[in-house]
C-alpha cells in the first residue's frame, strides 16, 4: 500500500473481513465518503450509481452498507449483486453514471474482501481523488440491519446483454468456431458472463469452478495446475482462468502449459503492430515485466515503456505516451480503444483472435517472446521499512544495477494488496539469477 494513502492500495482497498477496515461499518463509512467526493464535483444527483460484487459470502453486506450510505444522501444507488468488475466498468459508461462501487478483493483469499471505485469513464482514480475521499472516511457504527433484503436492480439482465452485445462490436460474429476451450471461474463473478460470450462467438466451453465452492480457493488465475489438467484430459485447444471479479486472465496451452504474462502482452502488442492498430508503436507494461519482452517488441519496432506496479498507473502512462494498449503480467491488460479498465473477458478474445488470424496455436504464439531466466518470491513482513534503509542490500543493488545492467536486473518492492515485500530478479543467464536471487534473499532477511 502507498505510505501516504491510509487505506486506498494500488488497486482499491482489501483486507481480511471482520478486521477494522473491511467490515460493514467502514463500508458505510466508505460510501458516506465517497458521496462527499462526488459532491465536490459538483455532481447531478439524478445520475445513477451502480454497485456489484464478487461471490464472497460477505460481500452482500457490504455492498448494503455502502448502498445504504450513499441513498441517505440522496444519491440513486443501485445493487447489479453479482458482476465482474469490468461489466461494471461498462455499464457504468454506457449508462452515463456517477461513477460505481465494487465489492471485491479480486485474486485475494476467499477470506478477504475490498472495495473498488470506478469512476464515470469506467477506469480508476488517481491519487489525489483517493486522498480526498480518504479524508472524507469518519468512523462511524450506524443502526442499520445488514441482513436486511438486498434489492437487485430490476434492469440487470438488460445491463449484462449490453455488455456481451458491445463485445461483438470488436469481434467477429462466431470467430471461434471450432475451438474448443477450458474455462476456470474461480467460483467467482465470471461464472455467469463468460461462459455465455465465449458461447456466443461460436467456442465450445467446457466450464469448471462455476460456483460449487469458494471464490479463488485452490482455483483461478492464481491456480492453473486443475485448469491444465482439464485441458489435457478434454484435448481442448487451450484453457483461461479469471481472477475472482475477472478483470485478469492467464491462459494455458493445449499441452497443459502455464503461458507467461508476459508473453501475452508480447502477443498482443506484435499482433496489434501487424494490424496497424498499435498507437504510434507504443506499449505500456510496468517495472514487473521481464526484460525479454522488451527485447521482443523492439525488435518489432515497438516502444515498451513502463509503468508502476498496478493497472491505474498502467493506464495513467498510456495517457501520457498516446498508447493504447498496456498491461501486466499478472494478467490485467487495458485496451484504450475499448475501455479505460482492464477486462479479463476482452482480453481473452483479443489473444484468441490472434490465434485465430495468424492461424497459429497458443504455443507458437507464445514462442516468438523469449523470456529472460527470472525468479521471484514473495516475502511475509509486518512493517515497511524503507528499502533503501536495508544498507548492505541497497549497496548491493547499486553494484548490480553499475556493473551488470545489460546482463541482470533486480526489482524489489512491496505490494499494494498484501503485507509483502517482493523480490524479482532476472539475468540473461539462469545461473547469473540464481546467484544474484540467493543473495538479494538472504540480504533481505536480515532487515525484516
């Protein structure tokens, strides 16, 4: 989490529920705030806000306890329950809202659960409009009953067929004829969408976590080994999993293999430049991304630049270079030219059309980006001290970053959505990063 942000990490607020900040009093507290915000702007009350949610157990309270903020001072707030987060994203832009409220700790634990802001052009805030809110957050305990009936909007169905109907304005009408496709939901908000648009482009979908257990728990993007098992057993053409409010996608070939993110985002950049639909040949990935994937895409005549850690900054740097196309290789991908948001569906159809018109299988695609040999882990801590407190490390990093930057890059940093400290290190040789990863860990450890 920013140091100078209490609450607001790089991608909403999270945590574990019934702890002092995610529970259905802050909730509440949270939507008073955010209701505040939007007066600053001197915002049109008769506009309407939409909320949704993840499938977490707790996430209907909360979505109730900010419901209930935000119409106790005056605003139309109205509950889409169970949505992923980009088909909020959309709904509020093509409904010309104030903005929305999501209930979500996206790949986080089933445990855990969070709130996201999206604003009326469908993307997220950026780091003044989360301190204002923030100052807006007063503790409070009303007397509401969060058991109360939740009241979903009577219109949600008409909002879910406009978001699948604006998908087939990108892409072809059954383009995936033929292919046969894995698809992991991690039990989360995905299980109704994608399935059904995959459908509607003319794919057979064999469906697995649709809700028969908890949200992401040993499934999803964060767990491929049951996904890879099942395209193996089914000989599917390959396999997707969604985080748990499917704003990411990771995939896995016909042969069971994990493809990087980072060779997604190659993919997807070398095939938008052979279009002619890559903006001035510029693509935004972050800090995260490996080194091979700018080797890659400039030897494509492509312009990597990169971003901060998370998808705003993601998407603050493609305003700022004109591009149009950014990511990371956790599986959140933006496309401008569709939404200011990352999409995991669209995503997903973005990468199969480029199978599908290069007419080239997932493996070699994904074979064209060759990857520098890397290794990461991520490290539990209880504090952040600053790194450049940790001596000997940061005189180890100046010596690494003096006298083999052409050969080995080191990235350590702590995470915006969970108590850890991350360590990425990768070298053109993979006994090179080996060394240098054992010693950065152990330097490490001696600080925390």
């Amino acid at each position: 989490m920013d140091n100078s942000l209490k609450f607001f990490g790089t991608d909403g607020i999270r945590g574990k529920y019934g702890d002092k900040i995610i529970n259905e009093d802050f909730a509440y507290s949270f939507g008073i705030a955010w209701g505040k915000y939007l007066e600053t702007k001197n915002c049109d009350k008769s506009l309407p806000v939409f909320l949704a949610r993840d499938t977490r157990h707790s996430g209907r309270k909360l979505l109730l306890a900010c419901q209930t903020a935000l119409k106790e001072n005056g605003f139309f707030a109205h509950s889409l329950d169970i949505l992923p987060t980009p088909a909020l994203a959309f709904t509020v832009c093509n409904e010309g809202a104030l903005g929305g409220i999501m209930i979500t700790a996206s790949h986080n634990p089933h445990y855990d659960n969070g709130l996201k802001i999206i604003s009326n052009k469908g993307g997220k805030l950026g780091f003044y409009d989360e301190s204002l809110i923030e100052s807006f957050i007063i503790p409070s305990t009303p007397d509401i009953d969060y058991a109360s009936p939740q009241k979903i909007h009577s219109d949600r169905p008409a909002y879910i067929n406009r978001y699948i109907e604006n998908l087939s304005l990108h892409f072809d009408p059954k383009f995936l004829l033929g292919l046969n496709i894995v698809v992991d939901l991690a039990n989360g908000a995905t299980k109704e969408i994608t399935p059904r648009a995959l459908e509607c482009f003319g794919a057979n979908v064999i469906p697995l976590n649709r809700g028969e257990g908890l949200i992401n728990d040993q499934v999803g993007s964060e767990y491929v080994a049951g996904l890879s098992k099942h395209v193996v057993e089914e000989k599917a053409d390959l396999g997707i999993a969604h985080d748990g409010d499917g704003d990411r996608v990771v995939f896995v070939d016909k042969y069971g293999n994990e493809i990087n993110g980072d060779k997604i985002l190659g993919i997807l950049a070398i095939h938008a430049s052979k279009q002619g639909l890559l903006t001035e040949s510029k693509f935004v990935a972050t800090v995260h991304s490996n080194s091979g994937l700018e080797y890659a895409l400039r030897d494509k005549d492509i312009c990597l630049y990169r971003s901060d850690v998370g998808d705003r900054n993601v998407f603050s740097l493609m305003e700022e270079t004109n591009s149009n196309w950014g990511g990371e290789s956790s599986g959140h991908i933006i496309c401008s030219d569709y939404m200011n948001t990352g999409d995991g569906l669209f995503s997903a159809l973005s990468v199969l059309k480029c199978i599908k018109e290069s007419q080239q299988d997932l493996t070699t695609l994904s074979d064209e980006i060759t990857l520098w040999p890397s290794k990461s882990s991520g490290i539990l801590i209880k504090n952040k001290i600053p790194i450049k407190e940790f001596k000997e490390l940061h005189e180890y990093l100046q010596y690494i970053k003096k006298e083999l930057a052409a050969n080995a890059r080191v990235l350590i940093r702590y995470s915006g959505t969970e108590p850890k400290l991350r360590v990425l290190v990768e070298a053109l040789d993979a006994n090179l990063a080996d060394k240098i990863f054992e010693k950065v860990q152990k330097l490490v450890k001696k600080h925390i």
